[in-house]
C-alpha cells in the first residue's frame, strides 16, 4: 500500500484531481479516496481494490472485481465522467469516439446529452471535487490544525469563522456543530471548567514527543503520534495541545525541526 503519495518519486498524481494534500485513505484498500495515481514510467493507473497497476480500471474492476465502472468511481469518490484509464487510453478514446461522430456512426448530440447528464450527478459531493479544493475531511482537519499553530491555541468558533469563514462554513454544513468536529478530530469536549491534567505535566510530554522522533527516526505528524499514543501509552494529542496551545508548538518545545 503506498502510504504517502509524495514520497513516491515515481508516482504521480492523474489528472490533478486532490492536488493539496493531505488526503482520506481508503478503507480496506489501497490509495486515497478520490484520487487516481499513475506510475509515471508506465503510465498505468492504481488500483484502489487491489493495488495493482493497469491502462485500464474499468475492464479489470469488471473482470477482476465484479463491479461495474460506475459503481467504482462511486465507491471511491470520483464523478462519473472522471476517466479511469492511462491518460495515452484516455486520449486514443477521446480519438476513436470522434472519429465515429465524424463518420455519423454515433451521434455528437447523444454524447453531449449524456456527458452534460453524467457531469450533473453529485460532482461537488465527490471526495475528488474536495480533494482538488481542500476541504476533504483531511485537509478540513489540517486546515485547523494549521490555524491552531497560527494563533498559538486550538481556534475557538469564533475565531475560526474570524480567520477562514470559507473553512468555518464547511465545518458547520457537514458536521452540524462544532463540537462535533472536535469529537471527530480527537478534541476534548468540556462543559464549564477544564479538568486539570492528572500526573502529566511538559517534561512528561516533551520526553514522549523525543522519544517517538528518535524511535521513527522524523519528526511526529499530529495523526500519526495520534495514533501511536494508544499504542505506546503516549500523552494524548488533546494533552499536548491543551499544554501547549498548539502542536507546532509543543514540537518546538521538544526542540525538534519544525518548518515555520
């Protein structure tokens, strides 16, 4: 499974689509959620059932998979006029299909009615339409993260609608309220006053933010350590932040390389 799109040097992202990452994994596959990687020696296109290379997704999906074309730009989030082939595949098509029209074996009208019907159906809902436009739910979470390291604490709603109301109005329209967000982002939820850190204090956190940099050998991504820190029994990320006011900053505290 490829974990990182940019640390492949030779992978590339197809068509542009989700070209600010980070993005959404797949869930018992391979890939990213609507994004369509191509290896650029090749030319051939990942799969994001079986992580296998191909020219073409919609035969192989058919043959290999039993799905049909449709259903996998679905499941993955691509609309249904996004091409799943080598863009050489791609354009030999687009060559073919002309020709025919030229020679009136198909009609240019037929096309164009089902293009323009295809394009219509949930093309702003799809993870690759939000991929390209940073608001899949990584980029949503990163894009405050990022505003966290700003303003040196974890944005109230106020602020967030203050700094990026774009970023505050996709929030509220896709999980309701802002607590619910935090919920899904591993926030701490208080009502009235904030309970006190039990036994942990900065020296225990800097000395757990070190130790996981020297183990992986880099400096810790806020998911990752997120992740690790129920494995490793690591202060939590919500303890980090509520120490610190942000994870750039606690990181800075450990003294490890921050960019910015």
């Amino acid at each position: 499974m490829i974990e990182q799109i940019s640390s492949q040097a030779e992978i590339e992202n197809l068509y542009k689509e989700g070209s600010n990452a980070p993005y959404t994994p797949v869930k018992n596959g391979y890939g990213y959620y609507g994004v369509l990687l191509s290896h650029k020696e090749t030319g051939r296109i990942h799969c994001h059932l079986c992580g296998q290379w191909f020219k073409s997704l919609g035969a192989h999906v058919s043959q290999a998979h039993k799905i049909r074309a449709k259903q996998y730009r679905k499941k993955f989030g691509f609309s249904l006029t996004q091409p799943i082939c080598s863009e050489e595949t791609s354009r030999k098509s687009s060559l073919l299909a002309f020709a025919k029209v030229k020679a009136g074996k198909i009609g240019a009208k037929f096309g164009k009615k089902n293009l323009k019907k295809y394009a219509a159906v949930g093309h702003k809902s799809t993870l690759a339409y939000w991929n390209k436009n940073s608001i899949c739910p990584e980029q949503v979470k990163q894009r405050v993260i990022n505003l966290s390291d700003k303003i040196e604490h974890f944005p109230s709603l106020t602020e967030l609608k203050t700094h990026d109301v774009a970023l505050f109005n996709i929030i509220l329209r896709r999980y309701k309220t802002w607590n619910k967000f935090k919920k899904e982002i591993g926030i701490p939820i208080y009502n009235g006053n904030v309970p006190q850190t039990k036994k942990i204090d900065k020296g225990k956190i800097i000395y757990a933010l070190r130790e996981f940099g020297k183990n992986k050998k880099r400096v810790p991504l806020f998911n990752d350590y997120k992740k690790e820190s129920r494995i490793n029994k690591y202060p939590a990320v919500d303890t980090v932040i509520r120490h610190f006011g942000s994870w750039n900053r606690a990181l800075h505290a450990a003294g490890l390389n921050v960019k910015g």
